[in-house]
C-alpha cells in the first residue's frame, strides 16, 4: 500500500507530490470555526422566529436546541476523530471514499459544496444576514424621532439592495480567501471575538430587566397596550376571527417541540465546516479533539442562553404572536403598530428594544450581522477546500487545485465558490421575488446539507474490516467505538435526509440535475483519467499528500 503521495514508478499519481498549503491554524481557531459557523441564525433568529410557527408554539425552544444538540454530539465525536487521523483538505470526503467507494465518497460531498453546506449556501447567508441590523435600526429610529435611521433599515430589507450588499461582501471574502490562510485565521479570529463579546453583554443585560420586562420595552417604543393587542389577536379566537384570521393553536409540548427541530438542526449544521482545512492545522491528533470540543460546548451555551433568556424576558406568547402575525398576516401586525415599521423577529430587534440608545442599538444590529459574515467565511473555506480535494484526486478538473505560491491559497477553486455564491445570492433575490424555481433551489439547501452524514456514518463503521489498513492510523483504533459512534451517525444520516427530502417536484428535479450534473463531471473525469493512463483505483487506495 502506498501513502503520502509517493510516486509509481515514474507516474505521480495525484496532481503533484504536495498539496501547497501551508499549517496555519491551531486549536484555538478550530475552536473558534466551530462556534462561528452554526451560530448566526440560530442566535439570530431562530430563538424566537420558530415560536411563532404553527407547527411548533407550544414546544420548548430550549429543549429543542438541546436535543438538536445531543443529535450532533456524535456526529462531532465522529468527525473529530477521522480529521484527527487523516488531517487532509476534505478530511470526510477523503476517508468515505477510501473506506467505501471513490462515488460515494465524491458525490454526497459535490452536494455538500456546491448547496447548503458551502458555495450556493455562502451567498443566501449574505443575502439574509444584513436584515440582522435593520431591527435595530428601527428601534433607533422610532426611540429618536430620527427618520433617517428608519429609512436606512428600510434599504437594508429591500431586496435589490440586500443582493447588491451580498454581491460587494462576495468581493471581499473572494479576496479574503485569495490572500491565503494566515489573513483568514486573524479576520476569522477579530470578527468573532468582538460579536460574542457583544452577544454575552447582551444577553447578561437583558436579565436585569427580570421576566416579562422586554415587553414593557417593546410597549415604550410602540404605544402602551400594543403588546397585549398583538397577542390577543394573534391568541384569542374571537379577536382574531375579528381580524379576519385564523388564531394561533398550541401544539403538546412533545409535538411542538418536534416541529422545531427541523430548524434547531440547521441552526447547529457548520460544525463539520472544520473538517475541510485538516492539511492547514498544526498539531491536528490534538488542535481538532480540543478545539472541537470547546467549540461545541460553546455554541451548546449560547443557544440555550438565548432560547431560555428571549422567552423569560419577552414572554414566550409575546414573541409567538409577533413572529406569527409578522409572517403569516404582517398586514394585520402592520395594523396594530399603527403604521409603524415591523421588523423581522430577531434577538438584535428585541434585544435592541431594551436598549433603545441609538449607538447601543445600531452595535447590537452590527454584531450580530457579523454572526452571518463570520459564518459565510469558513464554509466559503470548506467550500474552496471540497473543490481543491476532488481536484486533487483528479475527479474534478485539474485546474480548481492551483495553489498561489506566494499565498499558498487556492485559486481557481476559490473564483468558482464566488461564481456559485454570487448565483446563490440571485436565487435568494427571486425567492424573494416568488419565483417558484429559486424557492425550490433554496429548499435544496435543506437537503444538500445533511447527505454526507450517512456515508460518513457507515464509512466509519465499516473502516476496521474494510479498510484495516486506514483504521490503523487512527488516532483513537477502537473498533468497539467506531462501530458505535458509526452507526449512530449512520442512523442521524437517514433521519437527515429523510427530514430533508421534500416532495416537491420542482425540490426533486433540483435534486437530480444536481446529481447528474456531478457524476457526468465524474464520470467524464474518470474516462479521461484512464485515457491519460493514470488508474482511478490507484488514487483511492491511498491518502493524498498534506
């Protein structure tokens, strides 16, 4: 068996006999990737958003977090000992297709990268994450008088600006990710840092204003009684029928609780973004099981902060009935704020509400929007790193694994996330816009994040009888706990798709063309690769070269 990219006979038989880049990150980095990635809609919006929706009122938001929570536990256990083991860009992708086959390997991961997980998914986030701060630039606004912040709020939520905002921040982290790892490691650091030093003041303040003491803040801004109105209508059968609409139902505590799970899953998806840059971290037996473990405890406190401190503060009615009314009858909501702006529900918007100082609140709104621009960073990484691993394995072409040897960064791979960003930052605009094409593009991005789990999950359970010859470098051999840790993924894996399959046509026909897109690449690379007298087989019965 060969390894580490050694040559046979006069053949090299990855593209070259290194990768390029360079070990840059530690695990402090690794630490701070896996809070930054997962945490911008979770902490943004989800915390009160899913309260108002009628398939989850009633079930406990913090419960939901939780047990989202312990369902990636294992996949994290699992992620971190095989990036451990075999730290190469692409770490997952380059175990599931030694272990099982080159195609499932390639093509749960082509989903991963092109869609939710990476390139398509980096310009959605873009798209959204500026409305973070049009909340409290409203609340500054209607707290001064001053127009003119309301009226900035107002840009930021349209949707042709939101696009060319994206577009401009697609530029940047283009150029960001250009000029290599060492300038990605210190924005990554500096833009974390300072939006989790906000979010933990923030949320510590919100305590001294004791339960129920947000939606006197909100009735400061809006007019006394506002509040009680918003969830009489939205609660109260006969004040809603008035309205001309249906009331918000409870669900039971176990089916309501369920029906947020769909969300509090997405919003802990990004933990495995770390996995790609394995061939640029130093120490990786040790930087990934710590800082992965850091990491995870982390995003486990501020998720459940926010869903237990957002409902106590605002009353878990308040923001039920303000999120159902603004997305299900806003004209109704519109209507009893008198005309006044209504703001997407947010933790920035209410917390901002709190705090109604215009600098205080335009701060709130500002790191929060970071949240979003510090998670587009490392999966716009993964992404790049996913393109370079393929191409490195000559499944993808050639030209997506050039590495500027004065950045050690890679190029082609990364103009290409830009190009597909910058297309997911369209569809975003025609979702907007109701094209049911974009809406079902979209919907993919649900799907495309969650297929690799199960091949991941049954590569790692396969691995000791299978692949003997890799389970040995692992860093931890048992096969007592790969078998375990791998088959419970295995099983998350089915339950992540399954959860994820929508039954759309217009969903499906995304799905395939998709799919077949990636295995003709494969398939014609693979043609080309033999013509050229360079073995498929022979790539994948050994690890690329760091």
């Amino acid at each position: 068996m060969i390894f580490e990219g050694e040559i046979l006979g006069e053949e090299i038989v990855f593209v070259r006999r290194a990768s390029g880049l360079v070990r840059e990150l530690g695990w402090f980095d690794i630490a701070i990737w896996a809070l930054a990635t997962p945490a911008a809609s979770g902490m943004t919006y989800y915390a009160v958003k899913i309260l108002g929706d009628p398939s989850a009122y009633g079930g406990n938001i913090a419960l939901a977090f939780f047990i989202a929570g312990l369902m990636f536990l294992p996949l994290v256990i699992g992620f971190a000992l095989i990036v451990a083991s075999y730290p190469r860009s692409g770490s997952l992708y380059v175990f599931v297709s030694r272990t099982l086959h080159p195609v499932l390997g390639f093509l749960p991961f082509w989903y991963f990268i092109i869609g939710g997980g990476a390139a398509i998914a980096s310009g959605f986030l873009l798209f959204i994450g500026i409305k973070a701060l049009s909340g409290p630039l409203v609340v500054a606004g209607l707290s001064t008088g001053n127009k003119g912040f309301i009226d900035m709020a107002s840009a930021l939520t349209d949707p042709m600006n939101q696009l060319y905002i994206a577009l401009i921040l697609i530029i940047v982290i283009w150029a960001i990710n250009y000029t290599g790892m060492k300038v990605i490691k210190w924005v990554m650091r500096i833009l974390t840092i300072i939006p989790l030093a906000v979010t933990v003041i923030v949320l510590i303040a919100l305590l001294t204003l004791g339960a129920g003491g947000g939606v006197a803040s909100f009735d400061n801004i809006y007019g006394a009684g506002v509040s009680q109105k918003i969830m009489e209508t939205a609660l109260n059968e006969t004040v809603a029928k008035s309205a001309g609409i249906s009331p918000l139902t409870p669900n039971d505590l176990l089916t309501g609780t369920y029906g947020m799970l769909l969300w509090t899953l997405w919003a802990w998806t990004g933990l495995e973004i770390v996995t790609f840059v394995g061939s640029e971290v130093k120490d990786p037996s040790r930087s990934y099981l710590r800082g992965y473990a850091i990491g995870f405890i982390l995003v486990m406190i501020l998720y459940l902060a926010n869903a237990l401190i957002m409902p106590w503060i605002f009353n878990y009615d308040f923001l039920a009935s303000y999120s159902y009314l603004k997305y299900e009858h806003e004209d109704v909501l519109k209507s009893i704020l008198g005309g006044k702006p209504a703001p997407d529900a947010s933790v920035p918007f209410f917390a901002s509400l709190a705090f109604p100082n215009p600098v205080i609140a335009v701060t709130i709104g500002l790191a929060y929007f970071l949240w979003y621009f510090n998670t587009v960073i490392p999966i716009w990484v993964g992404g790049v790193r996913g393109f370079f691993s393929m191409a490195f394995d000559r499944i993808l072409p050639e030209k997506l694994s050039e590495v500027s040897p004065r950045f050690a960064a890679p190029t082609w791979a990364n103009h290409v996330t830009a190009i597909l960003a910058a297309f997911g930052a369209l569809m975003t605009l025609l979702e907007n816009m109701g094209f049911s094409a974009a809406e079902a593009l979209i919907s993919f991005l649900d799907f495309s994040v969650f297929l690799f789990v199960w091949p991941t999950g049954l590569a790692l359970m396969l691995a000791p009888w299978w692949r003997p010859d890799l389970f040995e470098r692992m860093v931890f051999p048992s096969k007592l706990l790969a078998s375990i840790v791998g088959a419970i993924i295995f099983g998350l894996g089915w339950f992540f798709m399954i959860l994820t399959s929508y039954t759309d046509p217009m969903i499906v026909l995304i799905n395939i063309i998709v799919g077949v897109l990636g295995l003709s690449i494969f398939t014609y690379m693979s043609a080309r690769n033999r013509a050229r007298g360079i073995d498929p087989s022979k790539i994948y019965s050994q690890i690329p070269p760091a």
